[in-house]
C-alpha cells in the first residue's frame, strides 16, 4: 500500500541495509560483487521511492486542501494565522457573485473554518483575524459603493461610531464551538465547622448548576456595487472589512453590556444576580462613596480579579470630571482626572454603554456604570462572520449591484455575577 506512512518506512529499510554495506567497508572490510550490486540497487531503489513520497505528499496536500483539514506550513512554512490575515473579504463576495477573480485562499480557509466548527457556512466563513487591525464602506447619497472618479479611499470620511471595548476588556473568547456549550459552576461549596472529641461531624453537599450558552445570530445586508468588488486596492478592502467589523461588533458588544431584548444574548446589566447599587426614584448622584460602593459590591463577595475594570459612556466621564471627591473640596480634585483610570483601576468608555435609561415617575434620565472582572464575561462563537451574496435580489439586480448579507452566530453568558456590579442609575444632568 503506498500511503505516506508505508513509503516511508521502505525507505527507511533501504536506507539500514545501505548503511550496513557502506559501514563495513568504511571500516576496513571489503565487499563483493553481490553486496556491491546491491548497493547500486538500493541507491536506484531509494531514488524511486523518493520521487513517489514526493508525488504521494503532494497529492495528499491538495486533498487536503479540499477537504479543509489544518494548514499548518508544510512547504512554504505559511501557517493558519499568517494565511487568514491575508484573506480578501472583497475577494470572498466577488467569487460568490460569479465574477472572474482569484478566490482559492478564500475558500481554502472557509472549508478549514467549516472543519474546526464542524458546521458549514450559508456563503463563505471568514475568519476574525481580518478585522484584528481597525479598519468601513458607507455608500454615498449619490450610490451604493465607491466608484468616483478620482477616488481616495484613504481619506474616506467614515461615519462616527461607538467604540468597540468587550474584548478590549479582556472577555473570554470560546471559538469554533458546535452545539450548545454547558460548564459546571459551583453554587454552594461544602461546610465545615468545629466539634466537640468524640463528637460527628454535620454533613454537608455541593450544589453545583450550569452555564449554558446557545446559539444566537446578529446580522445585516449590505448593498455593493460590482465595480467596487472588481477594485483590487488595498484601501477598498480596508474600508470592506471595517464596515464588517464595526457593525457586527458593536451589535455583539451592546447585546453583551444591556441584551436581554428579542432574540439577544442577556448582556450584564440585565443579568439577574449581578451586584447592584440602586439609585432610587430619583436617580444616583455621582459621589465618590457612590462609585467605591460599586467596588466594595465585587470585593464583598471575592470576586477581585486581574481583569478589573470601569465601563460607562462619555456622558458618566464628563460629568465626573466635573464632581469633587469631597463636598469640602475646593481644589479642582475631580472624581475623574485620567482619561484610563477611574479610583485606581482601568476605566474604559463607550456610547454603546446606554445612557437612556428613565427612573420611574421621576423622569429622570440616567446612564450606567460597570464595575467588573472582564475575563469573567464569556463570549462564545459558532460563527464569528458567515457571508452570502445575493446577486439577483431585484433591486440591486436592476442597478448591477449585489446585496451581501453578513452574519455572526454567537452567545453572551457571565461564569460568576457577582464579579460584577453596576449601577444603571447616574444621573448625568
């Protein structure tokens, strides 16, 4: 059987039975006509055993290939990560809608992303590691893509956006997960106590429960034009991907800090557990006791960690710019002095954090605040980006345009509450 594994081992049998002619005569001891025979024979032998390994591995890496099994650098030392950066999602859509273009990295990624998730794309996957650098399209009121007439893509004036902080903060990312995922959790632990000699024990149980995560799908459909996909510059794909990138990630992002809406992850502020600093009707003051409650709400229940952080939106940051520590303060010691850090500890701010939030009768409009342990935030991915393009879509058909539909399949989940609390109550007028 000439499989890889079978030709190597002849070879390596071949190779010991030269070695033993060529040792015994570089160690003084003629040999024979037979045994020189047998030299050449080998040698002849081992030249085409050689040839066929070679023609077998290259065989095997095409099927490889086709059935998107790891790429891991066989040859030209490329490997995964290094190949995925190098993906064209504008490449990607074009060899959907049927245009002539160079797609095989593309789809070679997408089957190994389909082989790690065990699941196929409706389009094409692509992986995240083309959004890692910040790179958006926003068609002009003129059209739908960028096709001017003396384009300059590298000064394209985005639109402004909230920022992007959930993994920025250090969230713990499951990738390439299958079916729903449960992890143990320890609820109560066993008790101990002191007793008297001779006297038993009280017994005691754990009770352990579950943290299960299950599939969830954000998404949108984005109109291109085929000029745009038949572009090959760099700064059309640039601005390709971060359109992507942005917008699936701030819909992630937001479902994870608020969620709990239709179809949505539930998110931290509408997890039910977490440590709360409530506000009453009218709202919280943003005191300095007010603020260092929220710590003493993680620390009272162990729940420090590594990964602590503030998150809020720039509505809290001006306003506790503005806020002394202490009442009797009359030296400009605001309660935010630092753009990164908040009572010693990173403070990080996003208007994806909601600032909308009405206090019963009051009216009060108020924002919120979190304090927590980052890495505690699960964020589990079945599909981190699935593209479909759909050239016939009626009204794009008629423009000569295609509609390219973006998804993300993923879930939100906390390991503990309690390594969280918030305060959706500041008052910011």
């Amino acid at each position: 059987m000439n499989t890889i594994p079978s030709l190597k081992e002849q070879c390596a049998m071949k190779i010991a039975e030269l070695r033993a002619i060529a040792t015994k005569e570089a160690n003084g001891t003629a040999i024979d006509d037979n045994e020189r025979t047998r030299f050449n024979e080998l040698e002849t032998e081992l030249r085409t055993l050689d040839e066929r390994l070679r023609h077998a591995e290259v065989v095997a890496e095409y099927e490889r290939r086709m059935d998107g099994q790891p790429i891991t650098g066989s040859g030209d030392n490329r490997h995964f990560e290094t190949e995925c950066r190098s993906y064209s999602l504008v490449r990607a859509m074009a060899a959907q809608a049927g245009l002539d273009v160079d797609a095989g990295r593309e789809r070679e990624i997408s089957r190994e992303l389909a082989r790690r998730s065990g699941r196929s794309p409706e389009g094409i996957f692509a992986p995240t590691q083309v959004f890692l650098e910040q790179r958006v399209m926003t068609p002009s009121a003129g059209g739908v893509g960028i096709t001017p007439v003396d384009p300059r893509p590298e000064a394209y004036i985005d639109i402004l956006r909230a920022a992007i902080v959930i993994r920025r903060l250090g969230a713990t990312v499951l990738s390439n997960l299958t079916g729903n995922v449960e992890i143990g959790r320890l609820a109560t632990s066993a008790t101990t106590g002191w007793v008297a000699d001779n006297s038993a024990l009280s017994a005691s149980d754990q009770v352990h429960e579950k943290v299960t995560l299950a599939p969830k799908h954000a998404g949108g459909i984005v109109e291109f034009s085929r000029s745009m996909l038949l572009q090959s510059s760099p700064d059309i794909e640039t601005l390709v991907r971060r359109d992507f990138a942005q917008v699936l990630a701030a819909a992630i992002d937001r479902a994870a800090i608020l969620g709990g809406g239709s179809n949505e992850p539930v998110g931290v502020l509408t997890t039910s557990g977490i440590g709360d600093v409530p506000g009453g009707t009218n709202g919280l003051a943003p005191t300095y006791a007010n603020i260092s409650a929220l710590i003493a709400a993680v620390a009272n229940s162990n729940a420090l960690g590594a990964n602590m952080a503030f998150l809020t939106n720039t509505k809290v940051s001006g306003k506790l710019r503005t806020v002394l520590k202490s009442a009797t303060d009359t030296s400009s010691n605001f309660i935010l002095t630092s753009r990164d850090h908040l009572l010693d500890y990173p403070y990080v701010e996003s208007n994806l954090v909601p600032s909308n939030i009405v206090k019963g009768t009051s009216g009060a409009v108020c924002s919120a605040l979190i304090f927590a342990n980052s890495s505690e935030l699960l964020l589990g991915y079945w599909s981190e980006l699935d593209i479909l393009v759909n050239p016939y879509e009626s009204t794009a058909f008629s423009k000569g345009n295609i509609q390219v539909r973006a998804m993300s399949t993923c879930d939100v989940q906390l390991r503990h509450p309690l390594s969280f609390a918030a305060t959706k109550d500041i008052l910011t007028t």
